[in-house]
C-alpha cells in the first residue's frame, strides 16, 4: 500500500514513479520518435512547450518529437510522462569455478545482471547541446539543415524546445557480464625445513565487462535505498588491476 497510490520521486533530473502493483522506481518521464527532419512535419503534429514566463513555443525542425498522451491538448507537459525504463534486472548473480591440473590451479568469478535499464545522466550532461558545457563527439552528427534526417536535435541556447528533457533518450540497457576475479596459479614442491612448497600466483579483477551500456561502467549504485537506483550520477568506474604474488607454505 501506498497513499495515494503512487508516489513519484525526483533524482539528478530523473523521475520515478513507485505504485501500488507494480515494480517499484520506474523511470518515469517522455518517450520521443526521432527528430523532425522538416518544418512541414513539426507542423502537422502542430505540438508546443511551455515557458517560465507562461508563453509557449511550437515544436519545429530539428526538434525531438515526444509523445503526446494527452488528447485534451497539443502541448507536451507533465501529463504526457509515462514509463519509459526499468532499473530492475530481470535476474542477476555471478557464478565461480576452479579449475586444477597437475601443479597448475585456475580460478575464475564471473557477475551478470540482465534485463535491467540505466539512466545515463553522464551522455545527458554531454549532448544537452543548451550551454556552455563540453559536448561529446555525438552532437557533430546534430540536426542542421532542413531535410536532415538525424537522431540528434539540433542545438540551442537555453533549450526552450525541452530536447534535453528526461526521456527515453537517456534511458539504456545495463545488462552486463564481468570477469570480476580470474586467478592463476602454479605450485612448486620444496621440501627444506619448514617450508612446504612455494606457489607463484597471478590475479587480475574486472579484465573484462560486455555489455551494451554507453557509459564507462555499468555496475555502479549512486544510493543506498531503493528510490533513486539505475541512476548512473557520474560515478567513478571500477578499476582493473593485477598482481603477482609468491605464497610459501610452512
């Protein structure tokens, strides 16, 4: 139970909705449908956004095209969100295996997370195309020119069209696999005294990810709680490492 029913929570731009039924911290915002190419396509939806200032601009070439879900009108407001991701995964887990051959020892943990979405706020920072931030290398393929088919709106000082508003085009797949731990290992016999043998050993951690996730790393947490998870706040990425050690048994 929930008052209310539902309760929409707001976090780094991103909002998400808990409600009676159903998973709980949806991405909860505005699905899009490309970019008007034309001014005659713009035209034809005939949508408009509102301003601070209570006027309203028309949607135009080179501008997202979001989804209207409100009938009553043709302006695109908080009426028009709906769910637009899920940072629940589907299943997760991880599974290890050792592996032994004569002297020789392998061991080796893999972690998956699958069916989960991601909020990248990170590309939303770099391709806003409305200040004066760096941009990343995928604004240069923006829209400019009428006719100019593209799935990058064009840019514009203070984005009074929304196009960097939160929507589905922050909103990617964060399944992943990870080779978290690979160990390998190689003993040799000694006898002399109180040493046993001596093992060389080499360890690597997080050698390889795969996964179709844009931004450096995706297994990551930005909060403890539920609310507020799948929301990949700049976070630092985990590091790969390697070590070569020597073990002596006594």
């Amino acid at each position: 139970r929930l008052p209310g029913g539902q309760l929409i929570t707001d976090y780094a731009g991103a909002s998400s909705i808990t409600a009676v039924g159903h998973a709980p911290n949806l991405f909860y915002g505005y699905k899009t449908r490309g970019v008007y190419a034309t001014s005659a396509e713009a035209s034809a939806d005939g949508l408009s956004v509102g301003q601070p200032d209570g006027s309203y601009v028309a949607l135009g070439a080179g501008d997202m095209r979001f989804v209207n879900t409100d009938a009553t009108n043709k302006t695109i407001d908080a009426n028009d969100r709906q769910v637009i991701g899920d940072p629940n995964p589907d299943f997760f887990g991880s599974v290890y295996t050792s592996l032994t051959w004569k002297r020789w020892t392998l061991g080796a943990l893999f972690a998956f997370s699958e069916g989960n979405d991601v909020y990248n706020y990170t590309r939303r920072q770099l391709e806003s195309e409305s200040g004066y931030e760096n941009q990343s290398l995928a604004v240069r393929n923006r829209w400019q020119m009428e006719g100019q088919k593209t799935d990058m709106p064009k840019l514009a000082w203070g984005d009074p069209a929304g196009n960097s508003r939160f929507s589905d085009r922050w909103i990617e797949d964060g399944s992943y696999i990870r080779l978290r731990t690979l160990s390998v290992g190689y003993e040799i016999p000694f006898s002399r005294g109180a040493l046993k043998y001596i093992a060389f050993y080499l360890t690597g951690d997080n050698l390889f990810t795969f996964t179709h996730y844009m931004g450096y790393d995706p297994e990551f947490s930005s909060v403890e709680g539920p609310i507020g998870q799948g929301v990949n706040l700049m976070d630092t990425p985990q590091f790969k490492s390697l070590q070569l050690g020597v073990r002596l048994g006594l």
